[in-house]
C-alpha cells in the first residue's frame, strides 16, 4: 500500500510542469529545475472525471477520501470511484468506528456499481454483521470482484445473494475460522473464473464440492490451508480449470483437472493419486515432501505432469529426490528445467533428470547453499544425454561457489553440449573476493582449454557475474 499512496501524493502534492520541448520540471524556487508561469500546465485538471476515477480506483479507499480536500472539484469526485477498499488501519476517532465510517462512506457514494470490494483485517475484529452488510450492498451493485481477508473468532456465513451473484468474476476468502456453506441454499456463480480460498475450516467436504459444482467457467483456483473434520477422500472435480495453487497437508485431495495447463504444489504431502494425467500441462512448480513408504505417490505425481514444457522444482524437493530411488518419467515435451539444489549430490541428479528430457533448451540451476560434510553417495553417469547434443542452448547457475562439485557439473554441461549458445553464471552472494577470483579464473581457463576452443567460438554470450556483499 505504502507504494500506491506514493503515487497519490506525487498527483496531489507536487504539481509538475512541461516545456515546449516536453520535459517535466518541478515548480518549486529553490529546485534545479525552474519554469516560468507561461509554460506550466495542470495536466490532472485536464483529464476528464472517469480517467481521475480510474486512478483513485488502484487506491485504498482511505486515500481517496482524503483527495476531497485538494479544490472544489475533488470534493464529491471520490464519490464515484467504482471500488472500495478497506484496510484496518482506518482511524477512528471520538466516538466514531469503523462500521460508522463505512456506513458514512456508502451512504455518500455517487456511484450505482461497485466494480471491486475489498476488506482486509489484520489486527481487529470485524463484525460479522459489517461484513454481510458490505457483501450485500456490492452484490447488489453488480460487483465484479471481492476479496475478503478477516480473521474472525466467530462462524461466518456469507449472504445468500453473493453465490448467485451473475456478475462476480473474481472471488478471495481467507477469514482463519469455519466458514458455514451448507446453509446456503443454492449456489450457481455463472461469471467466477477466479477463486481462492486461504486459512478456511469447512465442517462438511460435501459444502465445498457443491461450491465447485456451482462454477462452470471456473478456471483459476487457489486452494491454501482448507480443512474440514471429514475422513473420505475428497476430490476436485473442475473441467475448465487451468491454473492451480495447491498449498495443502490433508493426504485426501485427490485433483481431477484434466484441462489445467499451470500448476504451483507448495509445501504439500504426496499421496496417492494427488493428480491425474495432466495432458495440457504447460508449467508445474513442485515443492513437496513425503515419508519414506511414500516414494511410489512421488512417482505416480511425476507421471501426472510429466507432458509439462515448464519444470521447476524445489529446493526439499531436489534434495529429497536425490535420497530417493524410483523410475522418473520421461519428459517428452519439456524445454525448461529449473533446480533449486542443496545437496551435494545434485550433479547425480542433475544428469539423470538430463536423460529424462530429451528436448530440453534451457538448464536453470539455483544453489541455495550446500552441505559440504556431506559425503558423495550416488555413482556418476557417463551417458550423454540426447538433449546436450542437440537442444541445450541456454544454461544458468546462480550461486556458483567453486567448489569441486560446481565445476565438474559446469565443465559436464559445457563439454557435452554442441548447441549451447548461452551461458550465464552467478557467483555465491557470500562469497569472499578472493575465492570468487579464483572461481572465475578456473572458468576462464576451462574455456581456454583447447576441447573447448570450439565451444568458445560458438557461445555467443558467456556471462560472469559478481556481486560484492556489503558484509563481507
């Protein structure tokens, strides 16, 4: 929010001012800058009242008030913004509270739509009865989008009228306690693409399979610590879904989406049939863990977004699969393979993974530290992987430290590929000068090599960076 209220106060509290030759200048006296009266222009008073509202619109409600004090203009303009958003931050004085000044503000609105609600609470407890009535009165101005973030003591229970709302298309709910859908009589949101649930307890699986089922264009779904007291499996049934965010430790989710095309699992517990064949799949972000007896749920995981072109996966994940042995898919359509490594181990994983991904173009590494009492316990891998010959032409790797590991696996990648056109690698933040010089110049020399020379010819960017830390 702070960054959005910067943008008012340059709008209301430094007039600019233009040149013939178009550039802006300040018109205070003492400023570099100076202009003279003939060449300065009002460029907000230009605008026409519906772009000011649009502008105010990216604002929080309690900054756009504020604007009715710059001229008699301003004074009713924020009347007619078409969104309202709440933060619990509003002061209040007297014997005035924030239901008050929300009854204040909606009794003065100009404007017959609410294209965009939004209530956040950090802090305070909002009355349940504040939050009906604010639903209620968007609803019925043909709201096109809410987000509600309020942590609440007490059940909440939405109004009827907001899950057979027609026009609503973009719908967040995280309030931190039981949310009661099973008094809702009928649920049917034909416009929704959108919607994310975060930090909610349902006391009924069956409450928000029906919520599902009421929306057939869904095709967005945020789904982070949802709970419910059931024991049966529970399924995610959406055709038309393509985006996923799944931030879940209940081993009973099983997701059916056979049209979903992007994928981000954090921090989930794998179990058995958590995805399905994934055909459409385009990008997939994996950051899983599972017990020891749990690796055949990892592979049946991996057979579902195998058919991904986008692979990033995480730093436990890397580091858990190195540990692990069970028969890797093969990913027949990926281009981009990004590891987030820890282990010691990586080179062994890296190369086997190259194997699995016979058209991958781009190799993207990022080391976030690396154990180095551990000991080697995977063998090598002499095989040359099919995509080093023919379709590897981008490799990165952030947090180059020198070690014996990080230059045999870059001196692995760079003796093997024949295609390879760009290099670009990054020194550990932390690392001492005098080490990262030593690094380089072991880089510079394995390019200098003469099995190299040819390579050198035909990379038309190699790049080392370096950034001295400030604490070292």
């Amino acid at each position: 929010m702070p960054i959005r209220g910067s943008v008012l106060s340059c709008f209301c509290l430094f007039p600019f001012s233009v040149s013939p030759k178009g550039k802006i200048r300040s018109s205070g006296k003492n400023d570099a800058f100076t202009v003279s009266n003939e060449e300065q222009i009002d460029r907000i008073s230009f605008l026409p009242d519906e772009i000011i509202c649009h502008i105010l619109s990216f604002l929080p409600t309690k900054e756009i008030v504020t604007t009715s004090v710059l001229s008699t203009r301003w004074k009713t303009l924020w009347t007619s913004v078409l969104t309202l958003d709440f933060e619990d931050n509003w002061p209040c004085f007297f014997n005035t509270t924030f239901a008050s000044i929300v009854g204040s503000i909606l009794d003065q609105r100009k404007a017959k739509s609410i294209k965009r609600l939004c209530l956040h609470n950090h802090n305070k407890s909002f009355s349940i009865d504040l939050i009906g009535t604010l639903v209620s009165t968007a609803v019925s101005q043909n709201l096109q989008e809410l987000d509600l973030f309020c942590y609440c003591y007490l059940e909440v229970t939405l109004p009827n009228t907001l899950f057979t709302c027609k026009t609503i298309s973009i719908l967040k709910l995280s309030f931190g306690s039981t949310i009661n859908l099973n008094v809702i009589s009928s649920i049917h949101l034909p416009s929704l693409k959108i919607l994310h649930l975060y930090l909610l307890y349902l006391e009924k699986d069956e409450s928000l399979m029906r919520f599902f089922s009421g929306c057939p264009i869904l095709e967005e779904l945020c789904y982070e610590e949802v709970k419910s007291n059931n024991s049966t499996p529970f399924k995610i049934f959406l055709p038309s879904l393509k985006k996923l965010h799944l931030k879940c430790h209940d081993k009973r989710v099983q997701i059916v989406t056979p049209s979903l095309e992007y994928i981000q699992v954090q921090e989930t517990k794998v179990c058995d049939s958590l995805v399905c064949n994934m055909s459409n799949l385009v990008k997939a972000l994996v950051d899983i863990y599972f017990d020891h007896c749990e690796k055949e749920y990892v592979s049946k995981l991996f057979n579902g977004i195998h058919h991904t072109k986008f692979l990033e996966l995480s730093t436990y994940t890397t580091e858990v699969l190195a540990n692990s042995s069970f028969g890797f898919p093969e990913f027949h359509n990926l281009v981009h393979l990004k590891l987030c490594l820890s282990t010691i181990d990586y080179c062994f994983l890296i190369q086997l993974m190259l194997t699995k991904c016979p058209k991958l173009e781009i190799l993207d590494i990022d080391k976030v530290y690396e154990e180095s009492e551990r000991k080697r316990t995977q063998p090598r891998i002499t095989l040359v992987p099919n995509c080093l010959s023919s379709h590897l032409s981008v490799f990165k790797f952030r947090e180059y430290g020198g070690s014996k590991d990080d230059l045999e696996l870059t001196k692995y990648i760079l003796k093997n590929s024949k295609v390879l056109k760009t290099v670009t690698i990054e020194m550990e933040i932390w690392l001492e000068a005098k080490k990262a010089s030593e690094a380089m110049s072991k880089l510079h020399a394995l390019l200098s090599a003469s099995k190299f020379n040819k390579l050198s010819n035909s990379l038309s960017t190699f790049t080392l960076m370096y950034s001295i830390s400030s604490n070292i």
